[in-house]
C-alpha cells in the first residue's frame, strides 16, 4: 500500500477523471466554435466575417483538449484504445478530413481571391458539418456498446444530427455573448430554434443509455439512487425553462444578460457528462472493458502523470489566458 491506496485502483480512476475532463472541455469549447460553422448557411456575407473573428483566437486552441484526451486514451488505456478506434475508424477518419478543411478553409478565405471567398465559406460549412456528424455519429455507436447493427447504426444517425443542432446551439448562444447589433439578434433567433436540438439530443440519451443496459438501469432506477440522482434532471430541465424564458426576452437593452445563455448551455452540458460517466463507470468501452482492466501497468501510469502534471497545467493556462485576453466583443476581422 502506499501513501494514496492501491496505485492499480486510484491510478486508472484518476486517468479516467482527467481523460473525461479533457472531452468535456473539448466538447463545450471547440462545439461552439463547430457551432458557428454550422450556422454560416444562415448569415449574410459580412456577418460571417464577425462570426469567424468570433472565435478566431480560441479555434485552434480548443482542439488541443481532444489531442490532450486521445493521447491520454491511447498511453493509459492501450487496450480500449484499440478497440474504440478499430470501432470508430471510419467516423474517426471523416472527422479528422473535417479538422483538416476547416483548418485550411478558415486561412485560405481570407487570403484566397474575393471571387473564390464563397468556395472556401462553403469549404469551411462542409468542415464543421462533418466534424459535428462524425462526432455525434461516435457518441451514438458508443451508448449502444460499439454494435453495429441496422438499430445502433439508426440511432447514432440520430444522435449525429442532435448533436450537430447542439454544436450550433451553444454556437449560436456565444454569438449572443460575443456579437451585438443584427448579427446578435439574429443569434437569438437561431437559438429559439436550436435549442430543440439540445433537448431531443439529451432526452434520447438519456432514454437509450438505460435502456441498452440493464446494470445502467439498476444504476439509476434502484433505491435509493433514483432520489440521489433526481437533481440531475430537474436541474436540467430548470435550466432549459431558464433558456427558454432568456431567450425569449434578449437581447435586452443594456447586454446585461448576453453571457446567461452560453454559460447555462455550458452547465447543461457539465450536467449531460456527468449523468454519462455515472452510466458507464466503471467501464471504458461499454459492457466490455472496464478502466481498470484496460489500463497500463501502475509504474507506467505514474511515469504518465508526472508528464501530465506538467503539461495539464499549460494548456489550462493559455486556455485561460486566451479567453482572458479576447474577452468582450468580437471586432471587424482584420488579418493586417
């Protein structure tokens, strides 16, 4: 035993917490960014410039979370690794292409000739969307334990498309806090439209996760855990009330509120994650391995951690410092 327990129980456990930290983060900070891609089709000319100088310090940067969250998955957890990804190669390999071209399209339409600008605004749309589809595509394969049959196939072919009307939620509700003038009030409108997306996508998880799993059902409908965890959904549904009703009233005069709607959105999310990794601990793929069984051995763990301790901290803080810096409103985009 050592100062901290069993390094075979708390090693793989704490991994699992900063691998999930790591997708969580990724998931509110590069969707809302996915989220303005997926809306361009809905804005004019010039307020796809506002929309792309909107996250245009924080895009790149985001992606780091995911990069950070496989690398931990692939030196922690070797085994579920390799039968995630060999599930997921193709979906896997449509969202990096998407990466790619959303990469390239957000340079090359500023740069490129004004007459090519709407090629690589198209360049850019196809990028997010596929992006946005491949994930959710993932999401859905994986609540159904990685099957493929016609039935999970269908599902996760809902679960893309909720999420990508999630992505463009949370997109449209940090334009709401980065904008103002027509481009914000036109954000509001595609909030009071998306945010449906938001709850269907929600509600069917949460249908399907019990429902595909009788241990996650016990896990949530046994007593006394269906009281311990009833704040989970009615926090949820309190804050989608709380959505509605901002959304109904903004932009208010003053601006006082823009920032309600991204950060109840975020805590929405935080809530969603947590009701999932509850679902499936302790399991990394589903039904199949758990965390402790896929995990490397506990002296290669700690060697990891060590390295993880120093490089965790540096991206918190140019994330932080990044959102620090380009806080306020978003101004005329300008590559001078």
């Amino acid at each position: 035993m050592t100062l901290f327990g069993d390094p075979a129980t708390w090693l793989p456990l704490t991994f699992a917490a900063l691998m999930g930290l790591s997708i969580l983060i990724y998931v509110v900070l590069d969707g809302f960014d996915l989220g303005v891609g997926v809306l361009f089709p809905f804005a004019e000319d010039t307020e796809k410039d506002r929309m792309i100088a909107s996250i245009g310090p924080f895009w790149d940067a985001n992606e780091t979370w995911l990069v950070l969250a496989i690398g931990i998955l692939l030196v922690a957890f070797p085994t579920a690794h390799g039968t995630i990804l060999t599930a997921l190669y193709l979906p896997v390999a449509v969202m990096l292409i998407g990466l790619i071209l959303r990469g390239v399209a957000f340079e090359f339409r500023v740069k490129a000739p004004v007459q090519q600008k709407g090629r690589w605004n198209m360049a850019f749309l196809v990028g997010s969307l596929m992006t946005s589809l491949s994930q959710g595509f993932m999401l859905g394969l994986y609540i159904m334990g990685l099957d493929v049959t016609l039935f999970t196939l269908g599902f996760a072919a809902i679960t893309a498309v909720f999420l990508t009307v999630a992505y463009s939620f949370i997109g449209a509700t940090w334009l709401i806090l980065k904008t103002d003038g027509s481009l914000q009030q036109k954000a509001v409108v595609w909030a009071r439209g998306g945010i449906w997306g938001l709850v269907l996508g929600m509600g069917a998880v949460s249908v399907a996760s019990p429902l595909v799993s009788e241990r996650i059902w016990g896990k949530w409908f046994s007593i006394p855990e269906i009281f311990l965890l009833a704040p989970l959904p009615l926090m949820s549904a309190l804050l989608i009330s709380l959505l509605a009703y901002a959304l109904r009233h903004l932009p208010t005069r003053n601006d006082s509120w823009a920032w309600f709607p991204f950060v109840a959105t975020i805590v929405l999310f935080v809530l969603g994650f947590f009701g999932m990794a509850y679902s499936f601990y302790p399991y990394v793929v589903p039904e199949q391995l758990t965390i402790y069984e896929a995990a490397s051995a506990p002296e290669s763990l700690f060697i990891i951690l060590i390295g993880v301790c120093f490089v965790l901290p540096m991206i918190l803080g140019y994330t932080a410092l990044a959102y620090t810096i380009f806080r306020g409103k978003a101004t005329t985009l300008s590559y001078d």
